[in-house]
C-alpha cells in the first residue's frame, strides 16, 4: 500500500478533521502555537500496480504505524500518554475501560463521569486517559474491540514527566491546563474520524524527518 503526506494548517486541522465541534471528543480548546507544523498521513486505496485494498487493511495499517512511529519520534526524557473519547457501548470506548484496567497495559489512567438515565438516550460520550506501558502500547491500538474504526477518536502526547498528571486529570477539551500541555508536547497524534487518516502535530519534526520516517515504517506494515 501506499502512504500519502500532506502538510496541512494546523490551526485549521484541529478542528476539522471529522470529528465533533464540542464535547469530549471535539478540538482542544488552545489554539496551536505559531510554529507547529501538521501532517496527515493516509494509505491510498489503490497501489502502484493498481491493486486495491480494504477500508479494514487500510485501517490495520494505520494501527500498525503507530508503534512504531511513537518509537522513531519520541524524546528521550518523554512519557508517551493517550487519551481516548467517544461512545461508551460495545466495539466502541468500553472496551477502553478493560484495557485502562489491565495493569500490565496502563500504569496510571483517568477516565471521565458518564450517565444514561433513561434507555431511549444513546450511549454518552466520555473519555478515558491513560500512561500506558510502552512496550504494551501496541495491544492497545491494535485492539479490534476498540472502535477506533468507528466513532473512538485516540490522541497520543509525548510529555515530560511532570505534566503526565496534569494530562491524565484534564477531563474537557477547554481545561486551561492545555495551555501548559500542549506547547511541551514533542508531538501530538490524532486519528481521524473512522481511522481513515491520522494527523501529526509537532514543532520538532520537520517536513523531510516525517516522510522519511513515515515512508519507512509504511514498507514495514
């Protein structure tokens, strides 16, 4: 398969990459900094020899990635946290709940307050958010009862230590410790909606290191 780069406006792309406006899994309410550069990475549906591959293969890929990029990209010194937001039913973010529980995946997690009083409600929206192992970090994303194919949006930060807390303990999406948060990411990951594309913010990484890395690891998956 083959992987397309595009630089975007990361002011712009916080908000408008499928995902909701508002609520738990909408933009971060801190605009970016001047400075950070986006980048949207997604497999083409068709190859070089005109053979064309699954939304479930394309998906896979974009699973498989993301291991291995965290790996090429993050900081020494960094901790590498997520957060997950979206319904909470079956093949959705339930299944979030179970691996926030496992203590060999997550070494710290939050998870924000969620009700449904009455039965003709949808599922709410709520978030979980977790310091995970990192030599676990793949059984988390490519979990296939965790609907990041579906309506679960996943973010990934690398921070330093002293700001995993803070992170963890950020339930909304306009908490005002993002302004702290966001400038001391090394980057930042997000899925786009349906896991069709996924979305790298950073001030570090420059245009030339994310194709070159992005490329690479694409031959690997």
């Amino acid at each position: 398969m083959i992987v397309r780069i595009n630089q975007l406006d990361a002011l712009s792309r916080n908000r408008s990459d499928g995902w909701p406006d508002d609520g738990p899994g909408g933009p971060i309410g801190v605009e970016f900094a001047r400075g950070i550069r986006a980048f949207e990475l997604a497999f083409l549906e068709t190859d070089d020899a005109r053979q064309k591959s699954s939304l479930e293969d394309r998906q896979t890929a974009l699973r498989r990635m993301l291991p291995r990029l965290i790996d090429a990209w993050r900081a020494p010194a960094d901790w590498v946290v997520l957060r997950l937001d979206g319904p909470l039913c079956p093949d959705e973010l339930s299944r979030g709940f179970s691996l926030m529980l496992d203590p060999k995946l997550c070494e710290r997690y939050s998870f924000s307050a969620a009700d449904r009083l009455d039965p003709s409600f949808d599922p709410p929206v709520c978030s979980v958010r977790m310091l995970p192992a990192m030599a676990r970090l793949k059984d988390i994303v490519l979990d296939e009862h965790l609907g990041l194919h579906n309506n679960v949006r996943l973010r990934l930060l690398s921070l330093p230590e002293p700001l995993v807390n803070p992170f963890l303990d950020t339930a909304t999406m306009d908490d005002e410790r993002w302004r702290e948060i966001l400038p001391a990411a090394s980057f930042l990951i997000s899925t786009c909606h349906g896991l069709t594309a996924m979305q790298v913010f950073s001030r570090q990484l420059n245009a030339d290191t994310i194709r070159a890395q992005v490329t690479s690891v694409a031959e690997m998956v």
